[in-house]
C-alpha cells in the first residue's frame, strides 16, 4: 500500500500535486463539519441537502479555502516538514473554527439554528486538525523508511553512535532517513548544525532540532563536546570545506574531543536500498584545494574491457591505479612490485568482490628477464608505469639504487613494452624532473628522456623499439597520502608528540589528491590513444593550482589534532637538505604549455632528444655505475639534460600551430 500511495504522489506534476492536496482538505473540512454534528450528537433543524444545507457546505468549502491559502498551508515543501508547520496546521484550523463560529453567531439574528452550540465547534477544531495532519504525516512516514519496521525500531539501540550534522538542511533529511532505516543503524543524528543562512534555529526534521546556525557553529560544538560524552561522531555534508569557513575549526574541535570527523559524499546505490557514503576526512579537504570532477565516461571508456598492468602497484599512486582501474571495468589488472608486504597491503585495499580480477607479481622491474616473463603471460594492453623511488635526502647516498630503478627500470619496462606489442605506455612523472638539482630529479628527468625518444621514435626503427606501442609521461607534484609524504611524516611526528621538522619556513610544494592525481592521469593516457602520432605529446602536465607553504601544512594538521603549535607541538627547521629546493616548479622555461581542451591537463611542448643520444648515454651510465662511480654518472645524466636543451626541437615541429599555446 505505501509504494502505491507514493507512486500516485510523486508521480503527479508539482501543481497538480498541490490541487490535489487542496481539494484533499476541503474534503476533509466537510468530514469534520460531519463528525462533529455525529460525534456531539447534534441534530440540525435544516435538511444536509436543502437549498441552505448545500448553500452552508458551499460557504464552509470556501472560507476553509481561501484561510489555508492565506495561512500558507500549499506553500510547505512536506518532504521537510518540521514542527512550525504541523503548527501552522493548528493555526489554520482554530482560525477556521473561530471564523465559523463568528459566522455562526451573525446569522442567528437573522435565522435561529437548533441544536447549534458552542460544544460543536470545539470538537470541529480537534477533529479538522486531526484529519487534516493525518494524510501529511503519513507522507512522511513513508518517506522515512522502505518498510513499516521503522515502528519495531527502538530508539536507543546499544552499540549506536550518536552524530551531528554540519551541513545543508536537504542533506540533513536525506542523511536521517537513511540513518533510521539502515538494519543494523550504525549511528543517529542527535541534531543539526545548519549552514544555511536565516535557517530556523529550534525546529525539527524528522524529530531531529536544529541547534546551532551561522556564525555559532563552533560555540555550539564547543558546548556539545565539553558538555557530554555520547557525541561519537561529526558529519559534514558535501562540499562542505567549501561553504563554511570555519571548516577547519570544527574539524579541530571535534577531533580534540575524540569525537571522528566523516563527510558525506553520496548514496552508493539509488533507490530503497540505497547507502550513505561516508569518507573519512583527510588533509587535503582541509587545506581546500578545489578538485576536479572526472571524466567518469572517458575514462572508464579508455580503461573498460582492457587488460592493465600497474608497475609499482604496491605504492601510494599504483594502488589507486589499481583500485581506480578495477573500478573503471578493467578486464583484468596486474601489480609488479618488489614489495611482499606492500603488495599484502594492496589485499586488504581491494574490494573483495574485485579480487579475481586482480593478480599480482613480486618483481624487480629493473630485471628485463622477469618483466619480459610478467608481460608476454599477462598480454597488457596498458602499462602503468609507476615504480619509482622517491626520497630526496636518501637517494643522495643510495644513488646507484636510484639509477638502477628509476632509469634501467624504466628503459625495461619500455623496452619490453613496445616488444611485446603494449598498445600503451605511461610513465608516471615528477615536478623534480623540472631543472633537476637531486639524484631524484635527475633519474626522473632521465626516465622522462627516455619515454620521449621511444615516443618521438618511428614505427619500424631497427631492433623494433617503438613498434605500435605509445609512449607518454605524465609530470605532476606531490600527493596528499603518499608514502614518505610530507603528511605521512608530519602525522607521525604530532603522534609522538613533536617536534615537527621543517626544512625551511619559505618552502612550498604542489599538492593534489591521490584520487584525483590517478584519474587525470588515465585521463591523460585516454587523451593520448585519441589522437594521431603527428598530433600527440610525449610529456603531459597537470595543473595542481597554486604552491602551498609546508609551514601552513604542518600548523594546520597540528591544530587539527587537536593542539597548538608551537606551543603543544614544537616546530624545528633544520635547513634545506642536499638536493632539495625551496620551489619546486612543474615546467621549465624551454618548455610551452599547449591547451587541450581539458581541464587540469596541458600537453608540454618540450626538446626531445634522439634515440640514439639516450642510448650512447644510458651506455656511459652503466659503466659509470660498474665503476661505482657517482661524479661520473650524474655528469652523463646533467650532459644529457644539456643535449636534450641544445638539441633541435624536432618533437616541437610536429605539433599543429592550431594548438593554443599558454603563456
């Protein structure tokens, strides 16, 4: 009965709905004049249906009408209804009462109505507001829930958190909803924070108060954590960062009084069995940075169906790949990584239900014997090349592993990329790679030359290098997450109670999400298997919008703990560490970013150097690395860079002037 009554409702035009509600309770106005007459035992001296009984039901239809028009009664959204209106709903009706009654006592001068009192009226008032409320609170009810259980629900189950809600108040009345129907209920909203300006401060949704508005929201959540100890958790609605500048204050409210920080992001699934998403809060929704909503059709176009393979997998941005790829509809997906209890990690990060299209492989990437078996087994139609190492102070001593995995690791992998016939090869790049100035950044760079030449390389070249494989690197900053991430070690040093270490108060790094970072990435890749090979680039950009200072990233995220700097977390500068620089940039000077149409990803007009200088290279560098010798392999390295700079752009004479070039 309750899916019909719905259906007949929602499936009704807004006006027609409100027509229908009007003639609803006139109706029900008439059944009250009745059941009144009935229920005082009443008897009229005129006939119901006389000349004067149908001129009486005609006048009571009318006044009742143009009263509940006037009060407001077709103007409430019911879907929302709180207390105030269930109040109007009385107001409406002792007007009413009061307005008949008043009518009434006139026409008594004129013509006396037996068996007319003052008792019928009294219970017209109790019986009009009864009927009249009914049907909206029955709407209600089944709006509440998918089933009539919500009446064999206890109030306080043992084991339910109890919540407030920051947030817009048609996301509060979804968010209630879902929690009252959930089996088992996880939590219940206890009340409301309404960011709404003018929202009404004391009223109810679903039962639920409003208690607190702008600008008290942080003096009321002072007060709801200092003053009781049932408040487990705190709910933003989405977008939430973005509409409340006090975002970051609450967050550090609650979490210093233990209470968890969630946001909610969306149902799972539409419909009655339908679940709230809710995400756990990190650094990079508090430092605001605006995303970018993903290409979902694109991407999953370009991913779905396709067989993946994820070097490096085990790490921060591979298992996102991983993740983002199997979610996308991936055929299959493959992790080579040489860590076993990274790649046990990767186990636990899956969703189950993705696990028989997820295989894995502890490999060193750098062995071209095992990456040939790995490839020509599996049959990817996409490598992801994301195996690197990444640390800037410790790659300074561990120079030669540093070579050995993020240049021959990356010369393997292509290698055996375009032998085997891999439609796709993308490398996963580094702002280091820019102007380098560490073992890092010149590996990176190294890598980078090398993705380029085999890009720039003709079909057919002798040994069959480029083949129909293609070839792209995609350059972006830091993530939020990573491993060995400014977060991840500002978190564990606040844990262990300080000091938090910055190198220098003026540095300032790029940041982006690891979600977003990964789907511009595919969408990077996507872009480039949909152009020609006269018309493409070997080097995407993103744009990870302005540089944010380290220093603001550690005094936030020590707030957020719930203490203050400096004085409960001491910060300590140690100075610029070798190889690091205070401002990272993600493009050099020689190199011109070309719109695409797309938002957050420049293609990089850029020199390309020739396939035959990296190799003569890359020749130098092995015999420097057998001679141990670090002096004589980063000056290949800085001699490549230069001859990449020096050499002719040929890469930049393919590109069509059409392109739109930014300044």
């Amino acid at each position: 009965m309750n899916n019909t009554y719905l259906e007949a409702v929602f499936g009704l035009r807004p006006e027609v709905r409100r027509a229908f509600m009007m003639v609803q309770d006139v109706v029900m106005v008439l059944v009250a004049v009745a059941l009144s007459l009935v229920l005082s035992r009443s008897d009229l001296s005129f006939e119901a249906l006389s000349r004067e009984g149908l001129a009486t039901w005609a006048s009571i239809v009318l006044i009742s009408h143009l009263l509940f028009r006037y009060c407001g009664l077709y103007t409430t959204v019911w879907r929302f209804a709180s207390t105030p209106d269930f109040f109007n709903i009385l107001k409406s009706c002792a007007i009413l009462t009061f307005t008949l009654y008043a009518v009434s006592l006139v026409l008594r001068f004129f013509q006396p109505v037996a068996g007319l009192n003052e008792r019928q009226f009294i219970v017209f008032f109790l019986v009009s507001f009864t009927i009249i409320s009914a049907p909206r609170l029955f709407y209600r009810f089944l709006r509440d829930g998918a089933s009539w259980g919500i009446l064999n629900r206890k109030a306080d189950k043992a084991g339910t958190k109890q919540a407030l809600f920051v947030g817009r108040l048609g996301e509060a009345d979804l968010i209630i909803r879902f929690t009252r129907t959930a089996d088992p209920a996880d939590y219940s909203i206890a009340g409301i924070m309404a960011t709404e300006h003018g929202a009404p401060l004391g009223t109810r949704i679903q039962g639920v108060p409003v208690v607190a508005t702008r600008p008290r929201l942080i003096d009321v959540l002072e007060d709801y954590a200092t003053g009781t100890k049932s408040l487990d958790l705190l709910i933003f609605g989405s977008g939430a960062e973005h509409e409340i500048e006090e975002y970051s204050e609450l967050v550090r409210v609650a979490r210093h009084a233990d209470i968890a920080v969630v946001q909610f992001s969306g149902l799972s699934q539409l419909g009655q069995e339908g679940k709230l998403v809710l995400d756990a809060v990190e650094m990079e929704t508090i430092l605001r940075r605006p995303t970018v909503p993903s290409d979902i059709e694109r991407i999953g176009a370009f991913v779905g169906g396709k067989r993946v393979l994820v070097t490096g997998g085990a790490g921060s941005i591979g298992r996102t790949l991983v993740k983002r790829s199997l979610e996308l509809g991936a055929e299959a997906v493959l992790v080579a990584d040489n860590s076993e209890f990274g790649i046990f990690q990767l186990s636990q990060y899956v969703n189950e239900k993705d696990h028989d299209r997820l295989k894995v492989r502890i490999v060193d990437v750098a062995d071209r014997r095992q990456m040939v078996r790995v490839v020509t087994e599996f049959k990817p139609d996409i490598i992801f090349h994301a195996a690197a190492l990444k640390h800037v102070p410790l790659l300074e001593e561990n120079w030669e592993s540093a070579i050995q995995t993020n240049i021959i690791g990356t010369l393997v992998c292509a290698d055996v990329a375009a032998k085997c016939g891999v439609a796709q090869f993308v490398l996963v790049s580094s702002d280091k790679a820019v102007d380098p100035s560490s073992v890092l950044g010149m590996t990176k760079r190294a890598a980078e030359q090398i993705v380029s030449a085999l890009h720039g390389t003709p079909a057919g070249e002798p040994g069959g290098r480029h083949a129909a494989t293609k070839f792209i690197a995609v350059r972006f900053g830091n993530v939020f997450g990573s491993n060995g991430s400014v977060a991840t070690i500002f978190q564990a040093q606040i844990e262990a109670g300080g000091p938090v270490t910055i190198t220098d108060r003026r540095m300032t790094r790029y940041f982006m999400t690891v979600a977003e970072a990964v789907d511009l990435v595919i969408m990077s890749a996507a872009d480039a298997a949909s152009r020609p090979s006269s018309q493409d680039y070997a080097v995407y950009m993103l744009d990870m919008g302005k540089p944010v200072p380290i220093l603001e990233v550690a005094e936030t995220m020590i707030r957020l703990s719930g203490k203050s700097p400096y004085t409960d977390i001491p910060i300590r500068f140690t100075g610029i560490r070798p190889g690091e620089k205070l401002h990272e940039t993600l493009h050099g000077e020689d190199e011109e970013l070309v719109e695409l149409g797309i938002s957050k990803i420049f293609g990089l007009s850029t020199d390309v150097a020739q396939w035959s200088d990296v190799q003569a290279a890359l020749a130098a560098l092995q015999q420097s690395m057998k001679n141990h010798d670090k002096a004589a392999s980063l000056a290949v390295l800085v001699d490549l860079d230069r001859a990449t700079k020096t050499s002719a752009k040929a890469h930049q004479d393919i590109i069509p002037k059409t392109a739109g070039q930014v300044n």
